[in-house]
C-alpha cells in the first residue's frame, strides 16, 4: 500500500502520516520526489483495511493505493523516477552515463591491484572490482587475501581515485569490509541469504545485489526487498547469466532481463559479462549487447596478466582487450542517447 501525498503537503504533515502508520504497527518507508511525496505502508494484511480508511481521512493524503504486486519498494508503484545511486564524486550508478566497474576476480597482491587500477582508470573505470574474500567452488582453490587485500585496494583507491566494489560473503565480516569498501558486492551464492541481506539493509552503504544462478525475476527483485524493507534503499541490480544445459560458456547471460527489470523496477540494472560467458572473447560482444539493451553500467573482470590469475583467468580481458571494449562502449551508450532523444519526441508529440 501507498499513501500519495497532496503537492501542498508539508513536512509536518509528512510525518503524521508517518505516525499513524506505525502507531498501527506498520512499517513507513517515505519517498519523496520531483512532484510528489509517497510513503510505502508495509507489514500485515490485517489492519490494512482500517489504515487505509484513517488515511483517507486526513486532508493531507490525495490518495491512497493497495499495490497487489509482490515488489513493493522496488516497484514503480513506490518510486515515480528512477534511482540514481550517487557514490560521490561526480560517480552515479543509474545517472546518464555508463558506469563501469572493472579489476581482477581477486585481490592477489599489492603490484597486481595497483597495476590494474592504473589500467582500468586510464580506459574510463569510475569503480575498482576485486574480491578479498572469495567463494570458491572448491576448498582447494584460492580464497583471498581477506583484510590485507581490501588494505590493498585502499591504496589503489587513493593513487587513481576509483571507488572500491568488494564482495561481502558473511555477516561476520560486515565492520571490515564496511571499513574499506564504496559499494557492497553480494554475490550469486548469497543472492537468497536473507539474514545476511537483512544485515546490509541495515547499513548506509550502497549495495550491488547479483542474481542467483538460476533464480527467477521475481526471486531476485524479493531478495532487493529484503534489503530495502531494513531502510537501505540504495540497491543496484546485476545480471550475471543463469545457469542452464549449456557447457560451452560459464553460465547463460539473460540480457533480456535487463528491460524487462527496468520496466518492473525503478532501481538501477548492470550486466557482469565475465560470469555471463566464462570466456575472455565473448565478455566484449556481450557488454555490446547489454549496453545496446539499456543496461545501467557493466561489471567486468579485468587482469594485466590473465594466464597467471590466481582465480577466473579465462574470463578475464587483458588491458588491449579491456580498452578496446572500452571505446566501443562509449560510442554505443552515445549512440541509445539519440535513440532516447528521440523515443522522448514521438512520447510528447
């Protein structure tokens, strides 16, 4: 349920709608936007009848909507224009231009993530990827370099500038990483974790969500709810493909997701082609295709040498490949500018 408030609604009355809502032990979630200021009702069906009625009753309140669907902070029907997420800086996620963030799997010394912050910023990168803590197939496998590789990526923040995105794998390492980090990376694995996603929504940080490995639309944005429903509603969504019968590539990357998401939600969409393909030659025509169909901005794995990689080495572009794709990204984003420009002419004519 939504309460639209009237133009002429002020902050006072703002906040006793707010009061009411929780006296009936309801959770406020207030939006205020360009024209109009809503604030989301969420808790038990039981009471909603009489809320509402109460509602309606003050002079403040234009109207108020019963929303049936399941997304209730992640629709449309709570936000009325689109979330931009601003990390500071003159860097936003969702904004008019294409946000990339690039770097290796993991962090595996200091050489290597200076290196490869240099060469990610010097092709265009506003973020720094890199894992510290990593969820490995295997117990065998590389693991990270934990707090001495978040240190690491600190470092390359302060030499290039580039804001830090790292994965947060267990609610036992939230204080660390929220030490270090810009953004909050929670990875496929975790996508259903809900204590951990109650956690996050908690804290004031920016969170990446990534979609399971074979979770549905509906699966995905409910796990972004999660998040939101705790007060944090600076979430950014990831494609990063879904598993299926193929074995030819990682994981079947659902570009068709990314529309379909931004018709349903008002957050932010970015496309990961490294995990969508598993292949270092198909990260670049699949970034193409997913900037081509609308995405926010593209996470992508990059390492100046990718033979050596301590984790995900098939995946990831060597720096000509990484500022090749580069450049091709910018003329497509620019290109959908006049595609936009003119969708915006036939919308008013």
């Amino acid at each position: 349920m939504i309460a639209v408030l009237k133009n002429n609604a002020t902050e006072e009355d703002k906040q006793k709608v707010i009061d009411l809502i929780e006296e009936l032990n309801f959770e406020a979630h207030p939006n205020t936007g360009v024209q109009k200021t809503i604030v989301g009702v969420i808790g038990s069906p039981d009471n909603r009848t009489f809320l509402k009625e109460k509602l309606m009753t003050m002079n403040c309140v234009e109207k108020v909507v019963v929303i049936s669907d399941p997304y209730k902070l992640t629709s449309w029907n709570f936000k009325q224009h689109k979330t931009v997420i601003d990390l500071g800086d003159g860097v936003k996620v969702g904004g008019d231009e294409l946000t990339v963030m690039a770097g290796p799997c993991s962090v595996e010394g200091r050489e290597q993530i200076l290196e490869t912050a240099r060469i990610v910023k010097a092709g265009g990168a506003q973020l720094l990827r890199g894992g510290a803590f990593k969820p490995r197939t295997s117990p065998y496998s590389f693991q990270g370099l934990g707090e001495e590789g978040l240190k690491y990526m600190a470092e390359a923040r302060e030499e290039t500038g580039l804001k830090i995105i790292t994965e947060l794998m267990d609610i036992e390492h939230i204080d660390v990483i929220m030490e270090y980090t810009d953004v909050i990376q929670i990875g496929a694995r975790n996508m259903q974790n809900y204590s951990l996603l109650k956690a996050i929504g908690k804290l004031d940080k920016p969170v990446m969500l990534k979609r399971g490995m074979a979770a549905t639309i509906k699966e995905w944005l409910l796990a972004a709810e999660y998040v939101m429903n705790e007060g944090n509603h600076n979430v950014i969504l990831c494609e990063r493909g879904v598993r299926t019968f193929g074995e030819e590539t990682r994981n079947t990357m659902d570009l068709s997701s990314i529309p379909l998401v931004q018709q349903i939600s008002h957050l932010p969409v970015i496309a990961d082609p490294s995990h969508g393909t598993g292949r270092w030659e198909l990260v670049t025509p699949v970034a193409r295709a997913a900037v081509a169909v609308g995405a926010d901005g593209i996470m992508v794995e990059v390492h100046p040498e990718p033979q050596n990689a301590l984790s995900d080495g098939p995946q990831s572009l060597k720096p000509a490949n990484y500022n090749l794709m580069m450049d091709e990204l910018r003329a497509i984003h620019k290109t959908l500018d006049t595609f936009k420009a003119r969708e915006k002419k036939v919308a008013f004519a």
